[in-house]
C-alpha cells in the first residue's frame, strides 16, 4: 500500500513537469514567431499629402444674443412675437398697459401749460414796468427842469425885489412877497428831485421783476423735461427688438406684471432673447498640448452629430489669452467664425467637433509614423583622451536623430538618418535621407516619433 502511493506521487510530478515543459515550448515558440511577424512588419515610402490636424470639440454660439428687458414696469396686454420669429430691429415685441404714464403725461402737459402762462404774464408785466419807467423818468426830468427854470427865474426877481425895496420903491409887504415865492419855488425844485430819485427804486422793482421772467422761464424748461420724461416712459411701454434676429426664449405673456430693468434693484424681468445669427462660431476647447499650432487663420473643418454626412468651413478668429482649468485639465477657448453656405443649418448650443488644419504638404515622400525613432547621437564627445577609458566612440544623450531602419532587397537591414518635415494622420514627411519606393522597417506601431517607444501592437503588413 505504501509502494502504491510513492509511484502514485512520482507520476504526479512527472505530469506537472511534462505540462510545465510544454508551456514554456509553447512561449519560446510564440516568442520567436511574434519576432519574425514583427521582422516581417514592413511599409514603403511613398508619395502623397500629409496635414497635421488638431481636433476638438466645441459648441455653437451666435454672433450675439440680447437680453430683452422693459424700462418700464407694468402689465403685459399684448405679446406680438413668440420663440423663433424673426424680428428685424425696430419691431414691437410686446406692449404694457400705458394708462397710468398716459394720465401722468396728461398731467405735465397741463403743467407745462399753466409755467408758459404764467411766463408770458411776468413779461408782460415787464414790458409794462419798463414803459412807466421810461414815462416816469421823462415826466420827472421835465418837473426838475420846469423847478430849475421856475426857480432861476424867481431868484432874479428877489434880487431886484430887494433893491426896488432898499431904494423904497416897493413896499416891504411885496419883496415878503417876493422871498416866499423864492422859497416855494425852491422847495418845488426839490421836490422835483427827490421824484427823479424814487425812480431809481421803480428800476429796482423792474430788475426784480425781470428775475420773475427766469424763474418762469425756468419752471417752463423743469416742466417740458418733466413732461419729455413722461413721454418716454410712455413710449417704453412698448417694447421693440434692438437687432435683426430670431426670437429665442419668451417668458412673457398677457397679464404678467413686469418689473423695469432700470429702476429695479434685482434688475428687472427677462421677458425675451433675441439672437443674432448672422454670423455663427464654434467655441471649441483646445488641449494646452496643442494650442501652439492654433493660431487666427487657422483654417477649421466643423461637424455636428445633427448632420453626420456634412463638414462646415471655418477660420479661426481669436484664440483665448488665458486657459481655463478643469478636472487639472488646462485647455483654451477657440473661436472659429462658421463660414460654409450653409451655416444656417447650425443651431446655437449644438455639440460639435472641430478640426484645426495646422499645416499640410502636398506630394511628398511620407512613411508610417512607427518607421522613425529618435535615437541618441553615437559620436564621440568633447573630452580630454585622458578621462576616457577606453578610446572607443560614447553616446551623446543630449542629442539625438530620426532613424529609419532600410529593408533592402536582399533582405539586409541598413539603419539611415533621416530628415523628418510634418506628422499627421499616423504617417511622416521625409524631407532627405529615404526615396520614394524603399522599404522600411516598421520598429513599434505605436511608437512616437520623438521617443521612439511604446506598447507593441500585433504585427499589420501595410
């Protein structure tokens, strides 16, 4: 019973090992045939067109969109456009109830009627002050010369009163006489000029009076600004479309109170948009990878899901100054100003790819991408001999070259330094060093050309 189990264990491990045997073969095998498939991966250089392309994806926006807000505040009585109309600026969107600004404009044009009354009496008052003025002064300068004269006269007949009176040819009872009729026209003679002198207070009443007609007329200028102010606010009860455009968003309806957009501290109500689609844009987000090729002029290939079997042309017309930073992802806002026939066929919002057509080539020698590596430069560096050990040639890792690897007829291999131009659409421009019709080796698929690495893909014959 004990022999039977020691065999029983022996053949155990011999199967385990038999089975471990046969799958290492069968790696090794796999192995070698995978570096034949990959030895065998090999393309021509031919000729053709390369572009680099930079590809994104975006949304479409108008050339602008409006906000439609009421000045005025009030109910809607009437709403004359509804979403997608097309509005050309100037057309009435919808009207409040104007009866109050209708009353209040009543109200100032009375206003204003009354301060033009009133300003065209206070003128007329002056014009009647200046005339008695003109008449006062002309009658008082005829009294003092009428007293001046009067009073010459009478001092004459005093002086020859008193020497008929010395000489005792008139009694004294006459030259009494006399001196009082001197004195009287004396008093005359002042009088007559204290009346010239109360004129000067009749002027100041007139300069006041005068001050009366600026005032009116300033109470005319406050009531038809007044009366300006009502009339726009009653105008404002209509609202119009300040540019050509369709009709996006409505809000508004018969019956809505509205809050002004000028007066309101919460800025009023949005009672419409309106947007202007004259021109349409793809904004699209640029990776911070890519962003150096894009630049204004670029031109653009636009595609919506919407219209699968169509492209849009564009050209790009500004390229945002600051990236935007989401998820640690930095991309920059880019926008292509749509420029195809039909245009009109894209609708604002719409989700779109966008193609940035960087540069491009035509007939030119290209190869796979995964034909060039970047390889160190195998020369020797600028040292003194004494440091270098032994006197064979180092690599200079600071530099570094394309490389193809030349299939050539009879099968060899010859590893040649190329001159690369563009890189786009998985191939390579060969500017020097590689004709048209030779084969190359295919080293990785899915290397980059500037590391020359990455995961290897199965074998492809191109």
């Amino acid at each position: 019973m004990k022999i039977s189990k020691k065999i029983l264990t022996l053949v155990v491990v011999a199967l385990f090992t038999a089975g471990g045997f046969y799958f290492y073969s069968q790696q090794v095998q796999a192995q070698e045939k995978a570096k034949v498939q990959v030895a065998e991966y090999t393309a021509r250089a031919t000729r053709g067109d390369i572009d680099v392309r930079v590809t994104a994806t975006g949304r479409i926006e108008p050339e602008r969109e409006v906000e439609i807000k009421s000045k005025a505040s009030g109910e809607v009585i009437k709403v004359l456009a509804d979403v997608s109309d097309q509005v050309r600026q100037g057309d009435m969107l919808f009207k409040l109830d104007p009866t109050d600004e209708e009353r209040s404009v009543a109200k100032l044009q009375a206003a204003l009627a009354m301060s033009k009354a009133k300003l065209e009496q206070t003128r007329l008052a002056v014009q009647a002050a200046e005339a008695k003025l003109v008449a006062d002064t002309a009658r008082a300068q005829a009294d003092l010369k009428s007293a001046e004269a009067e009073r010459d006269e009478y001092t004459a007949r005093l002086n020859r009163s008193l020497q008929l009176y010395q000489q005792k040819v008139i009694s004294r009872e006459e030259h009494d006489t006399a001196v009082t009729k001197g004195v009287q026209t004396e008093a005359a003679l002042e009088n007559a000029r204290i009346k010239l002198d109360d004129l000067k207070v009749q002027a100041l009443e007139l300069d006041k009076t005068r001050q009366e007609v600026n005032i009116a007329e300033a109470q005319v200028d406050n009531d038809t600004v007044a009366l300006e102010d009502a009339l726009q606010r009653l105008k404002d009860t209509e609202v119009f479309s300040p540019i050509d455009g369709v009709v996006s968003e409505r809000t508004v309806q018969e019956g809505l109170i509205v809050a002004s957009g000028v007066s309101n501290v919460g800025g009023g109500t949005t009672t419409m948009r309106v947007i202007d689609l004259s021109r349409i844009y793809a904004i699209a987000a640029v990776d911070e990878a890519d962003i150096s090729g894009v630049q204004p002029g670029v031109r653009a290939i636009v595609t919506a899901d919407a219209y699968k079997d169509m492209q849009f042309t564009g050209k790009v017309v500004r390229v945002a100054a600051t990236g935007v930073v989401e998820s640690n992802v930095v991309t920059f806002d880019v926008k292509v100003e749509v420029d195809s026939e039909q245009k009109h066929l894209l609708k604002p919002e719409m989700t779109t790819n966008v193609t940035f057509l960087i540069d491009a080539r035509k007939d030119v020698v290209t190869v796979p991408a995964g034909a060039v590596v970047r390889k160190a430069v195998n020369e020797p560096r600028h040292q003194p001999a004494s440091l270098r050990t032994d006197g064979a040639a180092s690599v200079d890792y600071s530099r570094r070259q394309s490389v193809v690897t030349v299939v050539k007829p009879d099968g060899s291999h010859e590893e040649r330094t190329v001159t690369v131009g563009l890189s786009g659409n998985l191939r390579t421009e060969i500017i020097d060093g590689l004709e048209e019709g030779e084969e190359v080796l295919i080293q990785d698929a899915g290397a980059s050309k500037w590391s020359g690495q990455g995961n290897r893909r199965p074998p492809i014959r191109l």
